[in-house]
C-alpha cells in the first residue's frame, strides 16, 4: 500500500464503519472480500469478485501554486474511458492510498458492504467530470495572463531599489534585509529557513507595504507569499528566487513582482502623502462623529434641556420668547471626560435664551421664572444642597406659591410659600440618615406658621400631600 504524505486529507467513513484492509489482491471489508484490487504503481484496479474490471482510480495529490492551492482529489476511469473527479469527503485522515480511495469510492456508492454495484457505476460513468484540473490548470492560467498584465505596466527596480516607470521617473523604494524568527509572522518549521522583510517606500520615505518571506522557494510556496499594505490589505503573489536570495534588487524576482502588483493593485507609489493625509481626515473626522454622536446621545438621556421653544419672564415681568437651554447635570461627567478633575459649576443655576441667534442668560438666584415645552421652572434658593439658587420644575402653582420638584433628584419635592423667601423640604431624607415624623413636623410648623394646618393629615414626602398643602394654606392661612 502506498503512502499519501503531500497532504493531510480527511474521508469520511462515518456511513460506513467496515474495517478496510487490501491484502493479496482483495479488498476486505470486515474481513470479507468485495473485490479485486491490483494495485501496482499509484493507479488502483477494482474489479468484481469474478475478475470483471470495474474502474480504475488513483489520488491527485493536493497543490500550491502560486496563490493558489487545492487539497487534490480522486480521479476515477472507467472501462468506457470516461474520467471522473471526485472531492475527498471529510471525515477520517488516513495516510494509507488504497483506504482513502475504497473510502471515497464507497462514499460514491461504488462500492458497497455486499461488493462492487455495477449498476451504479455504469452509472456513475456515463459522463466526464474534469472540473477539479479545470480549475486547477484556469488558475495557473489566471496567474500568468496576470503576470503579463503586471508586465506590461513597464515598472521597475533597479540595482539601489529604485522603483520607476516605463518614463524613467521616480516613484518609490523597496528595501531588502534579513529579520530574526522572533520578528516574523512568517516562520515555518524548517530548521534551516531564514527569514526576510521587503519594505516598498514612496518618494516621501513613507512605509506603503512589506511582505516577509523566507530564504527558501519550497517554505514561501507552501505558506504563500502575502503583501500587507498600509491601509491593511492583504495582496497574495507568488514568486522564485531559487537559493540565491542576496542578488541584487534588480534582478530579485520577489522584489519584481511585489513593486509590479503593488502598482496594479493601484498602490501607484510617487508624492502619496495627500493621500495619508486624506486617510488621517477620514480617520479624525470618524473619531469626531463617533464623539459627537456620544454627546447627542448623552444629551438626549441627560436631564438638560438644549434649544427647546420656550419663554422667560425677566425678574421686571417681561416677557421674551425664544429658544431655551439649560444644563442640569454635566454631560462631560456622562461622557467620562471629567476623570478626576471637580466640577464647581453651579448646574442648574442659569438659563440661556436664544433670540434669533443671539443669546441672554438669566440666573435663578433673580427669581427668573421660564417654561420650555410643557415645563415651567423658576429660581428658588433651598432646593440646592450647595446652598445656592436654581431653577426647580413647577409641579403646581397656586397664588404665587408653589410645589416644586429639584431636576437632579427626582423623587425630591419641595414646598416654596410666596411669604418665604427659600423653599423647604418636608420629606424623610435628612444629612445623617432618615429624618424621624417629629422633626419634619418641626420644620413644617415654623415654615408654614399657620396653627389651622395640622401636619398629620398631609403626607409631605408626595407631590400629591404637597398639593393639598399648598391649598389648603392658600383657603385656610393666607391673609
């Protein structure tokens, strides 16, 4: 039996789990003989068990050429003449011809458990199949009418590694050296094999392409030969320098077809430098949309309001309408910009107004009051933590008194009497833990100061117990 070693090819045997053995002649299957094998030379005879020639096949050992490769195949030939080429099934690896051939011919159903079906084979060889070398020997031919192409652009290095065209004029460099193994992506398991870096330059001296190689033809055919390109393409090509890989440039075959399939792939060498600078633009203005569609993003999930249509009474009661924009929280701290840097900003605490492209800011500690959209705010002082004042959301008015609502703390609501100069909070959160019943009740007494009122019957932590606060002191308290 022969040895197939040129590649590692997979049959698959999983319908049929027969032991395969061709011994004195015959092939076995389970022991039992199914046929008659001669199988003299790389070319295998099946015949029936009566000695009647069936077909013959033999295995087509897989190849690399160039750039291209194929894992082989198994070509059969029938009595009549016909040829038929048929793909190796997956499955079990297996280095032994004559098993891998009985394995895919069963697979063909060729041949089965009970011997050689002469009715499917009459079958099977009623017509050719030569598509597997078609391809093949069209690859080989795809490469050369490349190569001419390639030609024929008139491009060419000379001994210092300069690259010109067919004027004579000047486009670019490439460069030759030799590289440790733990600096290639190319390294093989050949002992012997050296490794080397071909570098193609333009005029400027800017780095256009590479491609790493190793000192030996049968390592570079095998792997295949691949040009990495500044804008991370990937361009196969094959090429022979034969042992002699310290030749000059000019006569370096590898060097020769990297500048020639470079320039007909449209890396056309020269003054390249508007184009790196027209990459480097897409890639800024990339990076700049990305950045800005993370800040309209933010800005739209932030508790801001930007250039909404509004208005806004002046702290003189006039009236000024226009476009409305607010900061209540920092998008740069959404954004993650503001790592370790403290921000003093006083968010909240002023309002822009745009009035046909020109801006007013008004500031909350006024007592401005504005309202964009559906909402209304107004400033107020005792609704900041820090102290100050901002614009809060008016949840209900009534007579110039308010229940308002802090922007940044959402389940916060506030009390503001129009008799008082800040507004209070009457819920449960205090500065050192949860404040008990009593002492808010404290602090609603002094605020309101008005006995007709009796905290018990009002659940001052709500929006709704606020309400009924504020008119109840509107219809019971207000002189």
């Amino acid at each position: 039996m022969k040895l197939v070693i040129a590649t590692a090819i997979f049959a698959s045997i999983s319908a049929f789990s027969q032991e395969i053995k061709i011994k004195k002649g015959e092939l076995l299957l389970d022991n039992k003989a199914v046929a008659k094998v001669d199988d003299k030379g790389r070319i295998y005879k099946f015949s029936d068990m009566n000695g009647k020639l069936q077909f013959d096949a033999t295995v087509i050992n897989g190849r690399t050429i160039g750039t291209q490769s194929d894992n082989g195949w198994i070509e059969y030939t029938g009595t009549n003449g016909h040829v038929k080429e048929a793909n190796h099934t997956e499955g079990t690896f297996t280095l032994s011809m004559g098993k891998l051939i009985v394995q895919n011919a069963m697979a063909q159903g060729l041949i089965t458990k009970d011997g050689i079906d002469e009715a499917k084979v009459n079958e099977f060889f009623l017509t050719e199949d030569r598509s597997l070398s078609d391809t093949r020997k069209n690859g080989i031919t795809s490469q050369k009418t490349e190569a001419k192409n390639e030609d024929d652009l008139g491009i060419s290095v000379d001994f210092n590694g300069n690259i010109k065209n067919k004027n004579g004029e000047f486009l670019g460099f490439i460069t030759r050296a030799y590289i440790d193994a733990s600096q290639s992506q190319f390294s093989s398991t050949a002992m012997m094999d050296k490794y080397l870096e071909y570098r193609v330059f333009d005029i400027n001296k800017i780095l256009i392409a590479k491609l790493q190689c190793s000192d030996s033809d049968i390592t570079n055919e095998s792997k295949g030969l691949k040009i990495y390109t500044y804008n991370n393409k990937e361009i196969p090509m094959t090429a022979k320098n034969g042992m002699d890989f310290k030749k000059p440039l000019a006569v370096d075959k590898i060097a020769d077809r990297m500048v020639k399939k470079l320039y007909a792939n449209g890396y056309t060498l020269g003054d390249m430098k508007p184009v790196f600078e027209g990459m480097a633009k897409e890639k800024n203005d990339a990076i700049n949309q990305k950045k800005q569609e993370a800040e309209n993003n933010a800005k739209a999930n932030s508790k801001n309001i930007y250039n909404t249509p509004g208005y806004v009474i002046d702290k003189d009661g006039t009236k000024k309408e226009g476009s409305i924009t607010i900061e209540f929280e920092s998008i740069d701290a959404k954004l993650g910009r503001e790592k370790g840097m403290g921000d003093l900003t006083n968010y909240g605490g002023t309002v822009t107004l745009n009035i046909e492209g020109k801006n007013e800011f008004f500031k909350a500690k006024d007592g401005i009051k504005f309202c964009a959209g559906e909402k209304c705010f107004i400033g107020v002082a005792g609704t900041n933590m820090f102290g100050g004042s901002v614009f809060s959301e008016i949840l209900s008015e009534n007579n110039g008194s308010y229940v308002l609502l802090d922007v940044k703390t959402p389940d916060d609501y506030y009390l503001k009497l129009a008799n008082q100069p800040k507004a209070v909070y009457l819920g449960e959160k205090g500065g050192f833990g949860k404040r008990k019943p009593e002492k808010i009740k404290k602090v609603f007494d002094e605020y309101v100061s008005c006995p007709a009122l009796d905290f018990s019957k009002y659940d001052t932590r709500t929006k709704e117990g606020l309400i009924n606060v504020l008119n109840d002191y509107q219809s019971s308290c207000k002189k």
